[in-house]
C-alpha cells in the first residue's frame, strides 16, 4: 500500500461529465490498494470568471477580499469530486483549505504556505475516505482566505504530498509527460521518462508550461517524487502507477535509473521577455547600480544582463531582459531615474525570444554552449545575449526565429525520435 | 446612531452593475450615521446553477458535501460587495459564515442557526467598517459547512439582528413592501405601512412571497424590527429610514402606531397545494389516525382536513390538502396503507387554490367569515375546504377562480385604494 496524492487540474474539471471521468482514475488508485488524497482546481474559465468580477468591482481591489471571491471556484469543484466519487461507491469528503487547515502567510493573491494540519485527514484516510482538496487556497493566522496566486493547485498538491509524506505527487494535465521540447514545435519530440528536479525548474522558468515553478522547487526542498500524467487516459486504463508518464527525480535516483542519459534533456523556448537598451552610460563605478537599484526597487525581474563598450572610450551599452508584462513600467521607471542614470538613448525591443537548452549532463561536458553557438550561426541566428547556469545555456534571439531555432538544436543535440 | 443590518436578494445581486446599486443603498445607510451589517444572496440563477451541478455529480447527494458547492454563491457576492463598497470609499470587509461564525445544527441543506458570535464583528463595525455577511450558510459544531435551506437568506439576516442586537433589519426585495394583496392580481391594491408579525405569519405562509415563514418566526421570537423595501429606488433617494416600505411590527406597537386599522389587513392566494379524497373509509376509532400517521412518518405536511359522513352511516369521506410537490409521495404511502385504511377509493385533484383573508382585527369581531362565504357564494364559487386560525380564515376553491375570488374579496373588506 501506498500514500499517494493525485494532483487534477481546470482542463479536466471543466464539467460534471469530466469530473466523472476524474472520479473514475482516482477511484482505481484507491482500488489498488492505496491510500488517496485528490487536489484539484477549478472548472477551466471560472477563475477568470471570477476575476473579472473583482476587477469590475475594484479595479484596485483588496486581495483579501479577492481571495474570498477566487477561492470558491475550487471548493465548488472539491464538493463536486466527493460527490461523483460517492456515487461511484466510494467513500469521500472534501477538506477546504480553511478546514484543514492550510495555514499560509498573509500576502493575500499570492500567498505561500507555511504548514498544513495533517491529523484529522489522516485519520479520515485510514477510514478508507478518499480526502479532497481544492488547491489554490489556505488561510493566514487570523482567519481570513488566502490564495496563491494563479496555477497554485500544483503547489497545492505538492505541498500537500510533502505534509501527508506521501510516496508520490501525480500531476495529471492535459499533456501526458515532459517532453525534449513543445511536440507543437517539432513534430520530434520525444517524452521524457525521467527528468530531474533541477532540469524541470530549468525548464519552467523557460516556457514549458507543464508545471507551475514554485511546485518543482518545493518538491525538490521537500523531496516529493512527482509525476506528470495525462488525465485524457481510457477509463479503462490500469492504475496510475504502470502507466508511462514522467517522473521527477533527484539526481542520484536518475543516476541509477538512466545511465545512459543524453547530455541534453531538454530544449525550452520563452517568448515573455521584452529587451531594453541603454545607449552611452556614462562608464563609472556605480553606473550599473544606478540602473538595477530602482528597477529592483520596483519589483521588476531583470533576467539576462550585457554590457558592451560604447562608442567613446568612456561610454558603455548596457542591454537587459525583463517580463514583456512589465516593459512599460520598467521604461517609466528609466526615465525617472535618467538624471542619475546619465544614458543618452533609451530603447526597447519586445520582439525577443529565450531559447534554452537544458540537462544536468552538461555538468560534466565541455562544450555544450559551443555547439549551441555554432549551430545557430550555421544558419544566421544572431544571438543578442547570452545567459548560463550550471545545467542551462540560454540565448536571447528575434522572435521569428524562435520555431527554426529549437527545431535545429532539437537535431543538433540528438534528441530527435 | 442606530445599528442595522440591511438584506438584499439574488436579484438586487444579479452582477457587478447591480451589486454597485447596492453599494450606494448601504454607504448612504453608514453615512446617515449608523452601524451597518449587510446579508446577502447569491447572484440569482447562480443557486440554480450549483444544485444543478450536484444533481448532475450524484442525484442521491450527500447534503454535506452539496452544502460544500452551494455556499460558494454567497460566499462570491459577499466579497464583491466588499470590494465594491471599498471603492466608493467606505471601509467594509466579509465574514463568512464559518469566521463569524454562524453555528447551526447539523442538518445539512436545512440547518438551523444556534447561535452566532459577535464580539469580532461588533469591533468591526465600532471601527465603522460595513460587515458583509453570506446569507444561508453557516457551521456545525465538527467545523463544516451547513446551508439553511432555499431562502434562507432572510432568516440569516433576522438572526443576524437578533445576535447584534440592531435597531432594525431592513430586508430589500423585488417588491417595495407588503400589499393588501398580490399587485399583480389586484390593481387596487394597496401598500401597507405596517403589519404585525402574525399577520406576516400567515401571509407569508398562504401564498405572500415577500418573506420566508422562518424568518418571521424568528423575527417574532427575538422581536427583531423588520421593514421591508424595495432595492429598485432612486440611488440619490434619502436613506432607507425615510423611505416608505412596510414595517413588521409587534401588535402592541401597531395600536400605537394605527387606531383606525382596516378590519382584514390582507388577502392572499396559494396554488402550491393539491386536494386527496379518499372514499368510504370505515368510520371507527383509529380510521383518521391510520391515514395522518404514515403521512407524518412520511414527513408530509398536511394542510386543510374535513371529514364527510359518508354514502353508509359506517363510512365517512377523508379530504385533505398537501404540498403539490409531494402529491406523488403522498399517493404512494396511501396505497402502501390500504390495508390498514380501508378506503374504498382514492382520487386527487391538483387543480385547487387557497385563498386567505388575514388580519389581527378579526380576533375582535365576529363575522368575517360569513362575510367571506356570503361573497364567494353570491358569485357562484364553490368552497371545497375550510379552516381557520385567530387571524386567518383560509378556503379551498377550484384554482380556476383564484384571481375573480381574490378580486371580490379584496372589494368585499373595503381594500381598494
């Protein structure tokens, strides 16, 4: 037997006739012999839904109050889950966020949880109840709703795995695993079977959608093993545990499982970035600050930095990336601070994309970034920035060239099917 | 400074556009110098909607779990008329039934409110914050989410007052007050200023739509001062304790207040019943008996019950009235009992109307209910059916004749305006 918490997000509970289908995969698991707990999001469309409700309300609205109005879309889907696996014959009760508790902090919309009350749900799932959560939501110390910003379920879920210990996170969407890249972009694409905690953070802070950021890091924290899954499997289909999804792994485990892993798990496009360009800073001490203090200062994530030597000995460019959402007030921000700052030309590109080729094999392995270089400039590519960690290149290209990019180094690093 | 808890309906509720409606009836309420508590409903339709869902996920559904999905109706207006409030500049926040919170029973779908703790909320307000609460939900003692039943907003609002001790509870409808009759029927017919609670009573439960029985009740029991207004008014008309709707009142307040009151305050009309006649049943001891108390253990509300002598002088003919709704049921458990019963035969009839003429004058004056007889008897209208309370005579009639019988009468006590 084993502890296993199933992760459903808004795809598959959009309506009670997929909720059923739902109903059906979770109730095999328990079938199988396992303890289950199910966390879920809300029918696809009614978080928006809910939103631009607030937004008429308030456009400047209180998040607390937000968060009172947003956190229903997931209870109506918990008390909807426990229902439709009653009627299937199993036994359920759905356990919000406030019952459990989930305690978070109170940064309202965006708040982080800090521990979760496992007593009582335990107790439930000895009982042989399936135990529902709606993810997205907790509650601070003073007894208001929190939520945790948008795509929270998956962080939900984790979480919640790591508090029940349980021995696996499924996360079923509507992909059925992570692939070497978007199988839209190259036909390709192959689906990992293992990939590790770091190579998946890397991947989605780089545009693979497949799980929210923050849920790979705490599972990585908190050692959750976690899955991904399709929930468009047949009804029919054996219980989740022998069907070929992804498994996210830490390193050693990938060790003894994949020996011989390619150097390149993965290659990940990101087109959310806008470039800025300083013209003829003025090259002193402090120049740099001038410009990264008040940006930070304004909460704005600066990505990939260079600086190059100006026109004049003295003067210097300095070009960097931040969210294309965030490009108007990074501009406002410049403009204020021109006095300090002393730049002679402000300039803005938000046609930009990230390409990023990631895998922990190139720790061992000169040249990765050198192969990634050259087979761009083989075809012309001009790479305006570049960026690395210790298991990532990223370069910054034109956004038109973002197809013919990842399909070439697709080939270039082997990883074609 | 007066304290008061205002109430607004899932119509007055229906969006953003409407809740801003609201907003301003109740910022104009706080800025006339009270303390106020707001109830509210569900978005109209938005009920409807989550049963539907339930239905859809189990259509023998576990009470509990449907309470978990419906609440969340209430639980979206109330933030959003906190944001809305908010952004014209008052301060207000929500407090859902489980933070106050509302303790009720453990019937689920049809709780009962036991109590409700106010030392927060009554802080809150004294810091001239505007108290949003959900109507209809509430929590039991094992911390999970009760509904109190279809409507039971108005009587969240009166227990509401009642915990607060509010100087009045101002229910807001699609109505502008209680009417001698129904509008719709009478174009004569006229607003009433004030109306006792027994009055109330019974109006509400023969037909009045305008309030829910239970929150009559309890606003008699608690001596909660209720008005009720309509939502629909002017947005710069002055503050609802100058407007005119109809105030529910004790009878020791209505003398003061009336001396020259109409005899009858009121007539009102109630197609939701049907009529069953059984036939020839032995008359013994123990033949009523055997017919209500399977009825009873069936949980059938019977209404109106005569009994004729029958065709042989050892039989007698039963005819009762029960909620159309449960016609079905009610034959069911008849035949279950035939046996027992012995009736020769059993027929129904849907088609039957129940008309009512209210007033706390009649306790004083003998005749009203000639008065009745002789003017449905002048027009030819046959009555089926009677019976009668201290304040009420009520008859059963072919529904056919509902509004020509409301009509006369409404002339016949001199209630035209």
């Amino acid at each position: 037997m084993a502890r296993i918490v199933m992760k459903f997000g808004g795809t598959s509970m959009a309506g009670t006739e997929r909720i059923r289908r739902v109903a059906g995969i979770v109730r095999r698991q328990q079938e199988a012999g396992h303890e289950v707990a199910v966390v879920v999001s809300a029918m696809s469309g009614e978080t928006d839904r809910l939103v631009n409700f607030c937004r008429e309300a308030n456009a400047l609205y209180d998040p607390a109050e937000y968060d009172v109005v947003v956190a229903s879309g997931e209870q109506v889907t918990s008390g909807l889950l426990a229902l439709t696996l009653q009627s299937i014959g199993a036994k359920a009760r759905s356990w919000l966020g406030w019952q459990l508790p989930i305690r978070t902090d109170d940064a309202h919309a965006k708040a982080r949880i800090e521990a979760i009350d496992t007593d009582e749900i335990l107790a439930s799932m000895a009982r042989g109840e399936i135990a529902v959560i709606p993810g997205f939501q907790g509650l601070t110390a003073d007894n208001r709703i929190t939520t945790l910003g948008r795509g929270g379920s998956d962080t939900s879920a984790v979480a919640v795995a790591a508090a029940l210990k349980a021995d696996r996170c499924d996360i079923y969407t509507d992909v059925d695993g992570v692939y070497t890249t978007d199988p839209r972009i190259v036909a390709k694409a192959r689906k990992l079977k293992n990939v590790t905690y770091e190579e998946m953070l890397e991947l989605a802070s780089v545009g693979s959608k497949v799980l929210q950021t923050r849920s790979v890091s705490l599972a990585m924290k908190e050692k959750v093993r976690v899955q991904v899954l399709s929930s468009f499997i047949d009804e029919n289909a054996p219980a989740a545990d022998t069907l070929p999804g992804t498994m996210i792994v830490s390193d050693e485990e990938l060790e003894g499982l994949d020996m011989e892993r390619q150097l390149i798990t993965g290659i990940a496009a990101d087109k959310n970035d806008a470039k800025v360009i300083l013209t003829a800073v003025p090259d002193r001490p402090g120049a740099v600050s001038s410009i990264f203090g008040p940006l930070a200062a304004a909460n704005i994530n600066v990505d990939m930095i260079i600086q190059n030597v100006g026109r004049a000995d003295t003067d210097t460019d300095v070009t960097f990336t931040v969210p294309a959402a965030d490009l108007d007030r990074t501009v406002a921000v410049l403009e204020e601070n021109r006095e300090t700052i002393r730049y002679e030309k402000l300039s803005t590109d938000p046609k930009v994309a990230k390409i990023s080729v990631v895998g922990v094999g190139m720790r061992s392995h000169a040249g990765v970034a050198a192969m990634m270089f050259k087979a761009l400039a083989d075809r012309g590519i001009n790479i305006q920035a570049i960026s690395t960690s210790e298991i990532k290149v990223s370069v910054l290209i034109d956004s038109d060239e973002t197809e013919l990019a990842v399909r070439l180094l697709h080939t270039a690093y082997g990883l074609d099917g």
